[in-house]
C-alpha cells in the first residue's frame, strides 16, 4: 500500500480565490450582481473537479 502524492489543482485554486473576491465585493460593495460570476466559477470548479484525473 503506498500513498500516492497528488499535486493541488491550480486552476481550481485560482478560480475559488476569485469566487472568494467576487463575494467580498458583493457584501462590501452591497451589489449582489457581484454573485453571479462567484456561482458560475463555483458550477466551473465542480466540474473541474468531478472530472477524471490523469
């Protein structure tokens, strides 16, 4: 049984830190068209991430 090292996703990482801005934006800002790219980058990452890896 060995453990195999994956390496972190970056484009994932990338995009979640995005999502996170977008969303201080919206309650810093009070605009919630600030949301709407935060939950497609969020519907981006969860395809990202269901997808098979190599």
């Amino acid at each position: 049984m060995s453990k195999k090292k994956r390496k972190p996703n970056y484009k994932v990482v990338f995009n979640s830190i995005v999502a996170l801005g977008f969303l201080a934006l919206a309650f810093l800002r009070s605009n919630w068209l600030y949301i709407i790219p935060s939950v497609i980058l969020m519907i981006i990452n969860q395809r990202e991430l269901m997808r098979p890896r190599d």
